[in-house]
C-alpha cells in the first residue's frame, strides 16, 4: 500500500512540474492576447465561421512599436520623441513612474551598453553570506567614487524568487567576486531559489571558487 501511494505521488507531482509551467505560459499569453484584444471593439476583428479571431490589439500593438521605432530614428521622428519625453516627464507622479520604467528597460535592452552582462557575487545582507547580483555600470561616476573615497561598482542584486525587484548596491571592487556563468544561468538559480540547476556540480564548484576569490 505505501508503495502503491509513493508512486501515485511521485507521479503526481512529476505531472504538475511539467504542466503548471505550459499552463501558466498558456494562460499568460491568452491574458495578454485577451487584454490587448479588449482596447478594440469585436467589429474591427476578422471573424471566421461567426467567431471574431483573437489576436488583433496583440498585432495592432507590435506594429505600432515598430513604427514608432522606425520614425524615431530620423531627425524630425527624434525631436517629436524628445518632446514627448519631456511633456510626460513633467507630469507630476506619472513623470517619475514613466522616467524609473524608461530608464530600466533602456538599461535591460540596450545592445551598446554593458548592463547586465555580467553576473557576480556580492557579501549581502552580511559578511559571508554571499548573494547574486549583476553588474549595471562597470564604472561608477565620479560623485559615487568621491563620496565612497574608493574605486566602487554598481551592482543590481534581485529578490528571490521574484528578480522584478530588489536593491542597488554600491559596491568597492575588490569585494565583487566575479562569476564564471552566463547571465541566464544565474537568473535561472534565483527564479528557482537554486532548485533548478541542469549543471548542478559545476554551478555550486562556481560559486564556491567566487566566493572564495581573493581571500
């Protein structure tokens, strides 16, 4: 009997791992879809066999950005955004929120900056408890530097296991222990508190040899 009860929950619980995360991404992407769809009235969509088809304000948006995106690049596209930019910015509470989103995701996707390239270790929240953190600016400005008096980084560290938010640190250079992995690799062990590692020897070796760098 408990063999027979070992194995119903052994399969049970093989079964939700593989299908809580294609249902959650299923219903993820129909919620968007079904958002989207929301901002347009069911008239505009195309309809087949009497059932108006999904993905419209999903399509509308995208070609939007990528116009946008396309005028933007010209002189006169350049202005227009500049002064867009400025008139929201100015808006009181609205100016600050819509600045703080511009600036991070300038920073995850911009292709000619160096923001979160790099994955690190960092003595956080106490000497000898390491955690993860990915490096936002690999030189600090002067004002930091001046007030640090020291040579000092800037590094990201995220919450666990929800990376959307988490501290600023500026930290001095010697105490950043660098990390021999990729980036994706080291979000995947905070999204998953260190649980889902495919290279689990190899990683923990890793950060063992970071965290014990330079002592």
């Amino acid at each position: 009997m408990r063999h027979i009860l070992s194995l119903l929950k052994n399969g049970l619980v093989t079964g939700l791992l593989l299908l809580v995360p294609i249902g959650g991404t299923a219903y993820l992407i129909y919620w968007l879809v079904t958002a989207m769809d929301g901002l347009f009235p069911d008239a505009w969509r195309p309809v087949v066999r009497d059932v108006p088809l999904p993905g419209l304000g999903l399509v509308t948006f995208l070609v939007i950005a990528f116009t946008v995106g396309l005028l933007a690049h010209n002189f006169i596209g350049r202005r227009v955004v500049q002064w867009i930019d400025g008139a929201v910015q100015s808006i009181p509470v609205f100016g600050g929120t819509y600045g703080l989103i511009k600036q991070v995701l300038e920073a995850v996707f911009s292709s000619g900056g160096a923001s979160f390239k790099r994955a690190v270790l960092v003595e956080y929240p106490l000497p000898g408890s390491w955690a993860i953190g990915f490096v936002t600016q690999p030189s600090s400005s002067d004002v930091l530097a001046s007030a640090a008096a020291s040579d000092v980084i800037s590094v990201f560290v995220p919450t666990c296991p929800n990376p959307t938010s988490g501290f600023f640190l500026v930290v001095e250079k010697p105490r950043v222990r660098e990390l021999d992995m990729p980036v994706e690799q080291a979000f995947k062990l905070i999204l998953s508190m260190g649980i889902a590692d495919g290279e689990g020897a190899v990683t923990t070796s890793r950060l063992r040899a970071a965290a014990g760098a330079g002592k």
